[in-house]
C-alpha cells in the first residue's frame, strides 16, 4: 500500500507558524515525528502531499492505489485498523473532519470524492499548536512502546545516578547519564542514540530525549517533555516539546511550550505559562488573523523555526514567535511576534532576509548541517508571504 500524508489547508493555518516551514506530519509529538509514526503503524514509508512551496522537500510518491492519511492524525490501533480496513474509493471521516481516504486519484482533494465512512471512536487530531504539549503525555505513552516492546534496554551503569522505576526506562546505545536522579514511577522515560545526562540533572515523569541530545548540569526537567535530536537543554522545562535541533541550554523556565528546530533562547529566557487571574490563555490565531482562546489555564510559547531570543528575555503567556525572528531587549515583547522581526518591546524593524539566511547558514554549519537551496527557497517565501504581519514596514518613510 502506498502512503500519503495529506495538509488540508485549514489545518495547516491553524497550525502555523510550525507549518510554515513543514508538512504537519513532520511536527514532533511523544517521542517521533507524526510521519515516523505512521511508518511504524503500518510498515512502509510514507511521503507528504502539501502546499506547493514546500513539496521540493517533500515530495509526493503516488501509486495506483494510494492510502492517503490526513497528516494531523496520530496512530492508534482503532484508527489504523479502520484506514487498512477501507476499500477503495472510500472516505473516512469524523464530524465532516476528512481522517483518511483510499483512491488511484492522484490528488487527496480528488481521493475524498468517494463514500463516506463515519469513524465512530475518539482520534488523536493535531489540529491547532497548543495540542501538541497537551496530548504530549499519551503520545510519550504509545511511542515508547513502539520503539522498546521486545528490545532489551542498554544499562545505566554509573554508580552515582539514583534511579526510581527502572522497569520504565529505555537507554539506547551510547548514552551517558552520570550523577543525574531519574524518577519514572508511573511514567516512561526514553534516551536515544548518544544522549547525554550531565551531573546533577533531575528527571522526573514521562520524557523523551532524541539522539545527540545534551541534558546541561543541574537541569530540572519535569513530566511531560520531548526533547528531539541534537537540541542542549537545561534550566527548568515542564510539559514542553523541541522540535529538533534547538538549544535551551541555561538556566531560565519554559513551560506548556513548543520550539521548532533551530531555535535558541538566551541565558535566562522565561517563559509563563499561566495568567496572574488564572484565566483561559489566548494565542495569536493565523487563521482567525486575531486572538483565540485556548481554552487551557497554561499555555507558555510557541516559536517557529530559524527564531532566536537574546540573554533575560521574558515571554508573556501565551506567546507566538514565528519563523526567523530575532528578539531582545528589556520588557515582555508583543504576545504575537511576526517572521523575521528583529528587536523586542522596544520596536521592531525588519530581519532582512540576507541576513536571516546567513544566520541559518552559520548555525547549521555548527551542528553539521547545511542550508540547502531548497531551504532558502522555503524560507524566502516565508518571508514575502509573512509581509503582511510586519506592520511597521509601512509605517517606515517613502524614500522616493
């Protein structure tokens, strides 16, 4: 069977700004990224069908029998039963939410043309940001079942490092963990390839660190969190979840938050995550083009790829970042920051997009990536399509 995972357009709004630069599919929740569970799920690869500016990257692979899978959809048994169970030129669906789809179309527009069938029990549908640290904790769950069940983990061998629950830890090869308290009662805790725990690092509830991961001395990491591969944390983390391939190296709190890849806060960046009068957080919508409720009492930051944070920086409740900013200064910046905005409560001005390309360019280069061209391509339309939201540029003087 040939698989596809599908954007609709309403959702990747909703999910901005982490579909800015990437296919929902390719959001991290638990341990793997939506897509790597679906390749577990059902045994094959899957490729990615999605806005036209971003499939160089990743593109699609059709067959004569496509599966085509909504790419906001995370596995269960019931729903993986129910999609290997349609016939073809069948829909599945939930509340007029499209979930999968059988067809040769070579278009899912065109795959969810067929009948029509309502799928009955509870799914697990990323359909706006805040859902990614709320349904965290179950996704930790599932996916450390599919990477342990039947594996024998690699031991803790330092003396030093206190352990409670170790039935419900997972270490693979190459991890490091000295002096550190790891506490997995009632939870799971899962290290990848060469993760390393640094001394006096305390981790506590359901965890996940990806490969080449640094946990910093001293961190404080409580439940709830995924650290994805190649990122350094420390400080104090709760309930959050990097993408990949960003730092939150010092001291400082992020809480109830979520950071694409290639971010990076500050020493003594602090993020809240609940109001002082306890009241439901509101987040800056792209869809709505305004502020939505959440309807949850915390709810910290959301940052998009390629954005930076200067040393003490304070993120208000609910903050959205998008992709390529670059903020500092003193004060509590603006709860919505644009694309490429460079500055903080002071003003803003524009990141220019030479400028933010180099900046990509060099911080790739130290993790042993590169930037490639179909990268700046992504990127330059983020750029012009986030225009709009950078209000000053037409507040700036005529020239002419």
């Amino acid at each position: 069977m040939n698989v596809v995972l599908f954007d609709t357009p309403a959702l990747r709004q909703h999910l901005l700004p982490f579909t800015f630069t990437r296919p929902a599919s390719e959001m991290r929740v638990g341990i793997l990224l939506i897509r790597e569970k679906w390749e577990k799920a059902l045994a094959v690869s899957c490729s990615h069908q999605t806005v036209p500016y971003l499939q160089p990257k990743f593109p699609t692979v059709l067959a004569s029998d496509n599966l085509f899978i909504n790419g906001a959809l995370c596995p269960d048994e019931g729903v993986r039963r129910a999609i290997l169970g349609l016939q073809p030129e069948q829909v599945l669906q939930q509340a007029g939410e499209v979930l999968a789809a059988r067809s040769a179309a070579p278009h899912w527009t065109e795959a969810t043309q067929g009948k029509s069938v309502e799928y009955p029990a509870d799914v697990t549908l990323i359909d706006r940001p805040w859902k990614l640290f709320q349904t965290n904790a179950a996704q930790l769950k599932m996916d450390f079942q599919r990477l342990t069940n039947g594996r024998a983990s690699h031991p803790i061998t330092d003396p030093h490092t206190r352990v409670y629950g170790a039935e419900n830890i997972f270490l693979e090869e190459g991890v490091d963990i000295k002096a550190a308290i790891l506490n997995a009662e009632g939870s799971v805790i899962y290290f990848g390839k060469n993760t390393q725990v640094q001394e006096g690092a305390i981790i506590r509830g359901n965890h996940a660190f990806g490969e080449g991961v640094v946990v910093n001395v001293g961190a404080k990491m409580r439940g709830d969190t995924s650290i994805g591969p190649h990122c350094k944390i420390g400080g104090e983390v709760s309930n959050s979840i990097l993408f990949g391939y960003s730092n939150k190296g010092h001291d400082g709190f992020l809480g109830n938050s979520v950071l694409g890849e290639w971010c990076n806060l500050g020493a003594d960046t602090n993020t809240s995550n609940l109001k002082n009068n306890y009241e439901a957080v509101k987040l800056w919508s792209y869809a709505k083009g305004g502020f939505v409720s959440t309807g949850l009492q915390f709810c910290g930051l959301m940052m998009g790829d390629h954005s930076k944070c200067g040393i003490n920086t304070m993120f208000n409740t609910g903050t959205v970042v998008g992709v390529g900013a670059n903020i500092f200064g003193d004060g509590y910046p603006r709860n919505f920051v644009p694309s490429f905005a460079w500055g903080g409560a002071a003003g803003f001005t524009t990141f220019q997009l030479s400028k933010a390309l180099e900046t990509a360019e060099k911080v790739m280069e130290r993790r042993g990536r590169r930037l490639t061209a179909m990268d700046r391509d992504i990127l330059t339309e983020v750029f012009n399509m986030t225009a709009g939201y950078r209000v000053w540029e037409k507040k700036q003087p005529s020239t002419t």
